[in-house]
C-alpha cells in the first residue's frame, strides 16, 4: 500500500473568534455496501478543494499501514473503475479529508489507498465507529491509551481433521491459538493451542469471523476493537477437550519493533565508531524507504513480523553504520547487524549495553552480532 498519513489529533485554536459561524460536522452510522460516498479534500493537482465520489465496497478489518494496526475500515473504488481519468475516491493528498454519505453526514476520514498493478481506484476510510472510539477514549482518561488487543496469534481451524484432534465435538467452533505475547495480559491466562470458542459471550467461526449486521460477518478482532484500554472481557476456550472462561484485562499492543517512536528524536550510542540504535519502523523506513517491507533485509523483516518481546523494555538493538576510524578497520562493512550480547552479556536493549560498555574494565570489547560476527 502507498498512503498519505493522518495522524490521530485533538487540534484547537486559541482565538475563540474562528468558530464565528462555523458548523460542525455531524458524523452518521455506518453505511452499507455499495452506498455512495462523497470525499472531500486538496488532492495533488490544484490548490482548492476537490470533490471526489465513490461507493462502499468492502466493510472489513483493514490494515492501518501507518499505526501497525488492524481495525474496521471502509474500502471506496471509484464509481467508474473502467475509466481511469475519471475522478477516484481517494488521490493523493486526500487523507485527512471527510468522507460524506448522500444524507450529509459524516460516514469516515480519508486516510490510505491500494497502489498495485491489478487494481485501481481503491481508497480507505476510517469509520465513525473507530473515530468516536478515539474520542471517546480521550474524554474517559484525558489521554489517547490506544486501542486494546488480544496478545495472541492464532490460525483457522475450518480443517475438519484438525478439529478432531484438538478434541472439540461437532456443535464447538472457534480458532486455534498459536502464540500468546508474553507482555500481554493474556499470558498469564492463555496457552498455545487453547481453542478460542467465544468473546464476550459472542461465538466465534472456525474461520475467525462473528457476526456483524444484515447478515455480514467480520473478523473477531473487531470485537476487542470495540473495548477500551483497561476495560475487561470474558474469554471462553477448550483446552485438554475441557471449556474454561477466563476475565481479561485488555491492554494496548507492545510489539518487538514499535511502529512509532511517539515523536521524540532516535535515540543512538557510538563507541570506537560503531553506531548503534534500535530498531523500529521509522527506522527502517528512513534506511530504506516506504518499501522498506520488501528492500530491508530478511532478518529484519522476519522479526518485525513474527518476534514478541520477552519483556516491557526488550528492544532490538544493531550496528546500524561503522563511522571511519583506525580502531575499526576490518569492520566497514557491518550495516544494521543485530548485537546478541557485549562481553557474553545478552543485550537486552539499547540503555543496558551502553551501561555495560560505560563500566566495561576488561582489556577488550566484545560484540558478538548475528551470523557469528
């Protein structure tokens, strides 16, 4: 996906004089598939405001590129997809812009579009749902905590074979889980393979989908998207062919990589020319672009996408440059290694190996990298 990104805000203005006249912007319900919606915005191409219109085509639980997240979104194509001169339903430039239903009301923000060779005219929105979930959050905790979600991975379980041997009896539906974050509350309640059967006392498919409206159904993770930081939900597995009900205490994600930073400045330490930091997305996308999932390298990719940290401060920590130097010749070609451990120390994260080279008195620094470096 390319997209233009909208940063979550509550924004106000110090002179009370700018809402003189000015109307808010009612928001509306969620609309059904192929609804009309209108987007408005200043799209690259002219400096006044654009008008661009489409419809609903899909109602799912999208991936938010920018925030690593997975919510509900609305997927809006063009009402003319055979015409590519015709105006799409999202351009460049468009995110942040309201997206109006034909009564008026707003139905969703503007905020990311599919770019790929099979597809076009393809846009994204946010929903009221999700954007009074923000709101609202913020006016119970006067913060913005995020959204909660289940620390786990877990797989289909629509192979009939499967369901025997994980014991469950013909009525039981549900998803396996594979693995539970061990920063997660869950850890403390869930196990590999405990089959989800229920959340909240809503049944769950064995394709990982509840039911949703009109006969639609969604993915279930729609369900813990609806809650908020710190509130609690029951969760009914079968485990050992036995069915359990555990309350949880949902919690925001903490993933391996962040997927921001939260505005402050990178944080680095150098020693004998080598620099290290810690790995997150914006640092992969400023090393190696907005394409930064298919030009980093593997093993970077590979814990981005599968690693859970074993602890809160857990980071991974690399060599991302050698800086020219005597001390360091022979070593200029160590580029964004990952440290396994300073002196035979494991390197827990970025704080603890500066610390532990600060008190280093042995007569050499060892760094032991990846690929037995």
């Amino acid at each position: 996906m390319n997209l233009d990104i909208i940063i979550k805000a509550l924004l106000t203005v110090n002179d009370d004089e700018f809402w003189d006249g000015v109307s808010p912007v009612e928001f509306g319900p969620l609309p059904a598939l192929q609804d009309a919606v209108t987007v408005v915005g200043y799209p690259i191409g002219g400096d006044t405001i654009s008008v661009t219109s489409g419809v609903v085509s899909r109602i799912e639980i999208l991936s938010y590129v920018h925030g690593s997240t997975e919510l509900l979104g609305l997927q809006v194509r063009n009402q003319n997809c055979f015409n590519p001169q015709i105006d799409a339903a999202i351009n460049s430039g468009n995110s942040g812009g309201p997206a109006f239903s034909d009564k008026g009301k707003c139905v969703g923000i503007a905020f990311q579009s599919l770019k790929h060779d099979d597809v076009e005219n393809i846009g994204y929105v946010i929903p009221t749902p999700v954007v009074l979930h923000f709101i609202q959050d913020y006016e119970k905790s006067g913060e913005y905590t995020g959204f909660p979600f289940l620390g786990i991975e877990w797989q289909k379980m629509e192979n009939p074979d499967l369901r025997k041997a994980m014991g469950m009896s013909s009525d039981q539906k549900g998803v396996r889980i594979r693995r539970v974050q061990p920063t997660a509350p869950e850890f403390h309640f869930l196990k590999s393979s405990d089959i989800i059967l229920s959340f909240d006392g809503i049944d769950i498919a064995n394709d990982g989908t509840v039911p949703f409206r009109h006969g639609e159904r969604i993915g279930f993770s729609y369900l813990v998207s609806q809650k908020y930081t710190g509130e609690t939900a029951m969760v009914k597995v079968l485990r050992n062919s036995k069915v359990q009900e555990f309350s949880i205490k949902l919690a925001s994600h903490r993933r391996f990589i962040p997927a921001h930073i939260k505005g402050r400045p990178p944080s680095y330490y150098i020693i004998a020319g080598f620099v290290f930091t810690a790995v997150s997305v914006p640092y992969l996308r400023s090393e190696y672009g907005k394409d930064y999932e298919y030009d980093a390298p593997v093993k970077l990719l590979d814990k981005l996408v599968h690693s859970m940290a074993q602890s809160e401060d857990e980071q991974l920590v690399v060599v991302s440059q050698v800086l020219v130097a005597d001390i360091n010749i022979g070593y200029e070609d160590i580029v964004n290694t990952q440290v396994l451990s300073f002196n035979g120390k494991p390197v827990k994260n970025l704080k603890s190996l500066a610390t532990m080279v600060e008190s280093c008195n042995e007569e050499f620094l060892q760094f032991d990298l990846e690929y037995q470096q």
